[in-house]
C-alpha cells in the first residue's frame, strides 16, 4: 500500500511522544530549524523538566548548525493536543515492547493520515509492533544516539515502510543537525548501536569479573581512543536502566551472552543509581536532571 507523504513539512510541527532524557534531546533537535515541536508526557513534570533543558541548551545548539535558529518547544500531557497537523511524531518512551504497541496503536488511530510515526525504540524493531497497524506503510525506526553531542540517526524499515518515507527523511533531517543512515535490512541494534552493544557488555563484564573499574577503564579508553569519555559515562547519560532494558532484550534473543553485565546493571538500577538523571550511576559527581 502506497503512502501520500506529507507536504507544507516546514511550516507543520513535530510531536516528540516521551520526554525523558532522549525524548527532550530529540524535541531540541527538531526545535532548531525555527519551527514548533509539540513534547507530550503524561507526567507534568517531566515535560517541565525537559523544557529547562531546551531552554539552556537551544540556543548554542541551533547557532552550531547551518541555518539553524531555535524554535519553539512546548509541552503538553494531552495527546491530541500533540498530534494535532505534525508531520512527524517520534516516539521515545521506555523500552518495553507491550508500552510500545500500546503507543503505536493509539498513534494510528489519532495522527493525521500523512503523519510519519517513527520510533526511537533501540532495541525493538518496528516490525514487532505495527503488524495490526491500519497504516503499517508510514511506521518506522528512527533511532537517535544522545544528540546534540552525537547525531548520527539509524532508519530501519518496519517491513512495510513506504520508500518515499526514507527518501524524505533522508533529505530532511540533516537541515535539524542530525545525520541519517538507513538500514538495508532488519537489525536488532540497528547499526552503530550493534557494534557498541558488543563494546559496552564487554566493558561491564570486565567490572563484573573485578578486572578493573569504571573509572580506569573509563580512563584506558579516552587515551587508546581519543574520546573525551568513555564507556561507563556514556551509560551513564543513557540512563542504566535503559542500558539494563536493551540489554535484556539482546538476552532474550540470544540466551547464550553472559549473565554478568546484566547482574552488575541490576545492581545500581535496583538501588535507583540510573546514571546523570538521577544524580548517581557508575559515577556519583552529577546533578540529577529527572
């Protein structure tokens, strides 16, 4: 089934669904070509949260990108509200598939007929969740990293996926500062995001088995590498239980990967150390910004 692709995209909003440490990062990004973007939460506080973060960051962040000029972003707990003409909805709300066809079906049903429905899901294919969609031809993986510090975007069809979405998109994102790539065929973990699920559980299986510690290897990889971090705070500012919940789900499909990098992820997220957000992860020096 064909699509009819949304026109008029800069002068129609982005809705960003899930304002959580990557929810609010990606609502900035489509914030700095001078346009609105619409930041649904259910929870008041998050949205509040997240727009102090747009505030301060908008500025710098538009003014290092071509063209840029910072935009508006507003938050709301009203869905309708957040949909209402977006040519494009990005979901990021927490890695747990059943919330994911929860969204998704409730987006099919209230999004405009041209609306793109993309999700920012990092583990879960997009195919996993639109099958009972009416318009499975405008779903999508778009998979951001931690902008505006990495850009880098993942696309990954969800099976169905209508070629003129891809070469829209394609086209479109670089002008908000973000770089796409697409994915030729279904990859859990996308691209990128496979070659550092490898290099992040090593990394933790290390700590795990008392070879070294955050901090040292932290330190070994900014030399070797020539990084200004490394491993541990990146998973820090992702948010340990997402790195937990991703890491999960490679478990699921292959219970043949070591048990000890989930083990010592339990260990901080069951004691609420999630990393920058909540003030404490593998690192202890942050202010928490949930």
């Amino acid at each position: 089934m064909s699509f009819t692709l949304p026109t008029d995209t800069q002068s129609r909003p982005v809705a960003v669904i899930g304002a959580g440490t990557l929810g609010r990062r990606i609502a900035m990004m489509f914030a700095t070509r001078g346009g609105t973007v619409r930041l649904f939460d259910s929870v008041q506080q998050a949205g509040d949260n997240a727009l102090a973060y747009i505030k301060e960051q908008l500025p710098h962040v538009a003014a290092g990108i071509e063209g840029g000029t910072p935009g508006t972003v507003v938050a709301t707990t009203d869905l309708g509200e957040a949909l209402a003409d977006a040519w494009l909805v990005v979901e990021a709300i927490p890695e747990r598939l059943d919330l994911k066809k929860e969204i998704f079906a409730e987006l099919d049903r209230t999004a405009g007929p041209d609306t793109i429905l993309a999700s920012n899901s990092s583990s879960y294919p997009t195919s996993q969740f639109s099958g009972q969609l009416a318009r499975p031809e405008r779903v999508l993986n778009m998979h951001f990293y931690m902008p505006p510090a990495m850009t880098a975007v993942d696309l990954m069809s969800s099976g169905h996926t209508d070629r003129g979405v891809f070469d829209l998109l394609l086209r479109e994102l670089p002008h908000y500062g973000v770089f796409p790539f697409e994915a030729h065929r279904e990859s859990t973990g996308f691209i990128f995001n496979r070659i550092w699920a490898a290099i992040k559980r090593e990394a933790l299986s290390v700590v795990a088995e008392g070879v070294s510690n955050p901090a040292d290897i932290d330190a070994m990889w900014k030399i070797n590498m020539g990084t200004p971090q490394g491993p541990f705070r990146l998973m820090d500012q992702v948010g340990l239980d997402v790195v937990l919940d991703i890491e999960n789900h490679y478990a699921a499909e292959n219970p043949h990967l070591p048990t000890g990098p989930r083990e010592l992820l339990h260990g901080y997220v069951d004691a609420g150390h999630l990393g920058v957000k909540t003030g404490r992860g593998f690192y202890t020096d942050y202010t928490p910004t949930a």
